[in-house]
C-alpha cells in the first residue's frame, strides 16, 4: 500500500453521511485508531476496501479517544472507492494506513489563497481550521453544480469565499484555474492548490511567474489527473 510500510489499522464504518449531493462522509471506528497519530491538516491516509482496492484520502476528523475517523469522499461514480461509497452501509469492513502526508506552511503569511475542487476540499477545510485566526484567506472552490456549495465552512473573520459552478464547456478543473488566473493576489501571500493536476500546475506556474511568489509561498498537489486513473504525484 505505502512503498515503506505505515501502520494499518482494520476499521468498520459506523455512519454514512451525505454533506451534498457530490460528497459523503464515511465515519470509520476501530480498536487502533487512537493511535493513527495525525498530527497537521491535509494528511491523508490510504483507505482499503475488501475488494482490494485502495485509494488516499484527507482525514477529515479524528477523534482519538472515541476511536473514530471522518473521511469525505467524492461520488463521481468513475472509480472503484466512489462506486464504494455510493453503496456502503455501517458495519462494512475497511483498512486505513498512514497517515502521511506534508505540512503546508503558512508562517508569516499575510494572507493565505485556497484553492481547491470537490476532491480537495477537505483538506482545505483542515487548513481553515487550523489557520492563524490573525491571517486573511481567500477559498475558491470548483463544484459540479450549485448543490455542492451548500457545506458548512469554519467560522472565521476574513474569509473570502468563492463558489465556482463548473463550466461543461471547460475540463474539470478549468474553471478553477481560470478564476484564480485572474484573482487578484495580496503581498505577503502563501497559496495551497490541490485538484485536477494540469490545472493545479497551470495556476502554480502563474503565481510563481506573473505573480513572483517564492516557491515556499505556493503549496500545490494534483490529487487527481483528466484521462488517468490512480494518479499519483
């Protein structure tokens, strides 16, 4: 599952949870999970099915002393964990190892710039939980429809929230891109990018190029790529 080995933990879904109609939480509890150990936002863990498949996602909540693990997943219905999801019911079984995952540094920022599509929201919200209250930042996010601007974000002075309605005429992901190509960019900004993976290096290459962000500043992961399934990056 992992190149070098990462505890697994055996888990059981206890809740199934719709946020919207593109995204549903799956509440994972099990006898080790007090030890998965995240320690910052946007670490994932490699979630397993019985099946054999397995796919990495945010750990959206842990709750050590209950046991208990959030995660959100996408049902886009192209892959074997979205299908998954889609029919899962309490008490099936899963596997979750890890957790792994970098810390995005916002240390001195003076404003932070989300970005982020269904898949990669979670880990956003991790971020904007954890955020320095003192810091600005500016979320934009892709959606399928208007239905999926509908979750609840963290409550926090000096946010900027975007919701992006995908364009069918755009690939996925284009929509985002073309939002924060022309979104204004404050001194002092630390950007994290996260999606389809041509469209997070195309805004990547703008804010280092047009926008001269040291490299430090700009965060970015393709979570996901157009035409190719299992991307890893």
């Amino acid at each position: 599952m992992f190149r070098r080995p990462r505890p697994t933990h055996d888990a059981q879904v206890i809740a199934v949870t719709p946020l919207t109609p593109a995204l549903v939480r799956l509440t994972f509890h099990g006898p080790t999970l007090d030890a998965l150990g995240v320690e910052h936002p946007t670490q994932w863990v490699k979630l397993g099915v019985p099946e054999g498949h397995s796919r990495a996602y945010t750990v959206r909540h842990l709750r050590p002393a209950e046991r208990e693990v959030d995660i959100d997943v996408v049902l886009h219905g192209n892959g074997p964990l979205s299908r998954w999801a889609e029919v899962v019911r309490p008490g099936d079984a899963a596997v979750l190892a890890g957790p792994r995952g970098r810390r995005p540094s916002f240390e001195d920022a003076g404003h932070a710039l989300l970005g982020a599509d269904e898949s990669a929201l979670p880990a956003a919200l991790t971020i904007l939980e954890e955020l320095p209250a003192h810091i600005p930042a500016t979320l934009f996010v892709e959606v399928g429809d208007a239905t999926g601007a509908g979750l609840p974000l963290p409550a926090r002075d000096g946010l900027g929230v975007h919701w992006l309605t995908r364009d069918p005429a755009l690939p996925k992901g284009g929509t985002l891109a073309d939002a924060l190509l022309a979104a204004d960019v404050p001194s002092g900004t630390t950007a994290w990018l996260a999606g389809e993976a041509h469209s997070v290096a195309t805004v990547r290459r703008h804010l280092l190029t047009d926008w001269a962000l040291p490299r430090e500043r700009v965060h970015s992961k393709g979570y996901w790529k157009q035409g190719e399934a299992d991307h890893k990056e």
